[in-house]
C-alpha cells in the first residue's frame, strides 16, 4: 500500500485563523482544569470559535437556573447557579492579533468556595447572635445596677427628709416638753395628795374616788411617757458608756414585767450563761431598749404563751447576743420592712417609737439587732452587743 496526502486549500485569513485556532486551544488545554478554573471560551471578532474547554461553551441556558450579577461588583463578573454546581463568570474583550476585538469567558468552580462561604455565615449569624445576647446580658446588668443606684440615692434622700423632720420634731418637742411637762408634774403631786390625805366614809365611794384618781395619775403618767419618749427619739445621743451587767438588767425588767407575765399566764423561761463578761453601755438607755423588746413580746401574747429569754457570749464576734423568743401572733411580712420605722404600730394605743428607740439606742451602742417572725409561729429578737475592754470588779 502506498503512501498518500491530503491537500487543503485554504485562504491566507483561514489559514491564520487555523493558526491562532491551534495555538489558543493548546494553551486553554494547559490550564483549564487546574485549580478553580472550569471552563472557558474565547471567540473573535466574528463570534467564530477560536479555543475552548470544558464543552467549549460552558454552561448552556437551558441548564442555567439563574444568573446574576456578583455582589458588589458590575458586569462582567457574574454567579452562574445550574446544576453540576455554581461558578462564577467573566466576560472580557479580547483580541488575539491586536487588532480585532474578540471575547474571552471563563468560569470559575465556587465548589470549594462555598462551604468557605456558608461556613463564614455561619460564623457571622452565631457571632452576631452571641453580641445580641451579650447586648441583652449587659443592659439587664447595667439596668439592674442603675435602679440599685436609683434605690440608694432614693434611701439617702428619704434620710435626709427623716433627719430634717427629726430635727424640727426635736424643737417642736423641747418646746412641748417644757410647757407640759411642769403643769403634768404638778398634777401628779396634787392626786398623790388627793389619794393620801382625802378619804370617804362611805367604802362604795371611797373605792370610785380611788379608781378615778388612779385613771387621773395613770394617763399623766402615759402623757409623761410619750413626751419622753419624743424626746428621746428627736434629741441627740448624751449617753454615759461604763461597763455593765446584762444579766442585772435584765432581771430588773423582767421583775417590772412579772405580774403582767403572771396575770397573762406566759410560761417563762431564762438561761444566763455563767461568768459572762461585762459590755460597754449606758445602763437607763439598755434598760428602756430590753423593756421596749420584752414589753412587745408580753403584748404579743395576750392569751398565754412561752417566753424564752437567754443571754450568751460570742467570743467570734466579741460580743454577748441577747435572745428572745416568744410563741405569739408573729409580723405578717408585708409589716417586716416597717417595724423599725417611726410611728409604724399596730398597737391600738401605740405611737410606733418603741423599736425605732430601741434600735436607736442598739446602733448607739454599735451594737446589732435582728428580727425574724412567722404569722402564727412567733417573734425571734437577736441582740449582739460588744464586750467591754475592762472586766467589772466583783
């Protein structure tokens, strides 16, 4: 068999136009395929095909399913979607012999962008979620502090009001004191006269005259107690501190308190620990502070009951804790946050100064007072005391 050839005739523009086919297409063939390079198409200025890869025309219309321009940037950049993946297009103008402009279209697979892509909106949404809950969190705590600051300013305020009102009470008081205290002093001599020197023959009246001036010194003497006792509360403190036995001075009140005690038929119960050192204090103030707290615990029993009254140190804190319990009515909690305000009761006959004072003299004895009760269930009083620096000698 023979050898033979082919002969094709073709122009000088075809022939340069095979040339420039041959050579582009070579090229194309070197990179298409490597890295994210999917496709690409280069036409020239007669839309004649010169060179191409992946299909030659890349992705077809018919197998778009949509196409859109790139965010953030213009044409010719674009986001092909179809459905063996999403590539992103250029279209540029090309012109191989320098002279006629032709075009140039490649697309690059997002194959390995994407998860890239998702994954940082991944990220964005969980960071932008953390940074709301943060916002959340750090509002609530900034609210929260804000109102605490508010309820402070609010307390300090209230304070100074009460401190303003104290202080005029306190002159108003003094005034008072000195215009009735006299005219009542010299009422109650009269009566004491009355009651010793004037008798009746008839023993009926002589037992009414007796019950009525006993009324008569009775209320001067619970006049006499609450103008004191305004003035305890308005003036300020003239204490004289020297060491003190508590438990002297609590047998003195519960002595003033035994036949109410009895009549009221309270089971009372005391325990003194033994050897209790002495503490700093003011021996007339304690005294009117444990009757004010063992008169309310009485007042809370009126039909019986148990009274424990106990007296223990605490060398943790350096102090004696003065206890009493009793099993009465106790404070409903919504009157818990008043009981130590000024003229707060529930008393009939109250004025509302007996805890107010007692505290007062407590806090002027750098002392501590708590107060814990149960409706039904009875009141706990908790009194610390500090000790004093020097023992009494026996």
């Amino acid at each position: 068999m023979t050898g033979g050839f082919i002969l094709i005739r073709v122009s000088p523009e075809e022939y340069r136009f095979l040339g420039e086919q041959i050579i582009i297409q070579g090229l194309i063939n070197e990179f298409v395929g490597k890295g994210n390079l999917a496709y690409l198409e280069i036409l020239d200025s007669r839309k004649r095909f010169l060179g191409g890869a992946a299909g030659g025309a890349g992705p077809q219309p018919a197998a778009v399913e949509w196409k859109k321009p790139w965010p953030g940037k213009e044409a010719p950049l674009s986001w092909i979607k179809r459905a063996d993946g999403e590539f992103l297009e250029m279209s540029r103008a090309f012109s191989p012999d320098g002279r006629s402009p032709g075009s140039i279209r490649l697309g690059l697979s997002l194959k390995g962008i994407t998860p890239i892509l998702y994954q940082s909106q991944k990220h964005i949404l969980l960071m932008t979620a953390a940074l709301l809950a943060l916002g959340v969190v750090s509002f609530f705590i900034i609210f929260r502090f804000q109102n605490r600051h508010f309820s402070k300013i609010k307390e300090l305020e209230e304070q100074m009001r009460l401190q303003e009102e104290l202080s005029a009470m306190g002159h108003l008081a003094a005034g008072v004191a000195h215009e009735i205290k006299n005219p009542l002093n010299a009422i109650g001599l009269v009566v004491q006269r009355l009651q010793k020197e004037f008798r009746w023959e008839d023993p009926q009246r002589q037992q009414e005259y007796e019950r009525f001036t006993g009324i008569v010194r009775d209320e001067i003497s619970r006049v006499n107690k609450i103008i004191e006792q305004f003035l305890f509360v308005a003036r300020p403190f003239q204490s004289e501190f020297e060491a003190q036995v508590l438990e002297e001075i609590l047998d003195y009140v519960l002595k003033l308190l035994e036949e109410t005690i009895r009549d009221r038929g309270i089971k009372m119960e005391k325990n003194w620990e033994k050897d209790l050192p002495p503490v700093m204090g003011d021996r007339s103030q304690l005294t009117q502070a444990f009757l004010n707290l063992l008169n309310n615990a009485v007042e809370a029993m009126p039909r019986g009951g148990s009274l424990k009254v106990a007296l223990k140190s605490n060398p943790g804190l350096k102090s004696i804790e003065l206890r009493i319990e009793d099993s009465g009515s106790g404070i409903p909690p919504e009157n818990m946050k008043k009981i130590f305000a000024h003229y707060f009761t529930t008393k009939e006959k109250g004025i509302g100064l007996g805890l107010a004072i007692t505290r007062k003299i407590i806090q002027g004895h750098k002392g501590r007072l708590e107060v814990r009760s149960l409706p039904g269930q009875g009141t706990t009083v908790r009194l610390h005391l500090p000790l004093a620096e020097k023992k009494i000698n026996a």
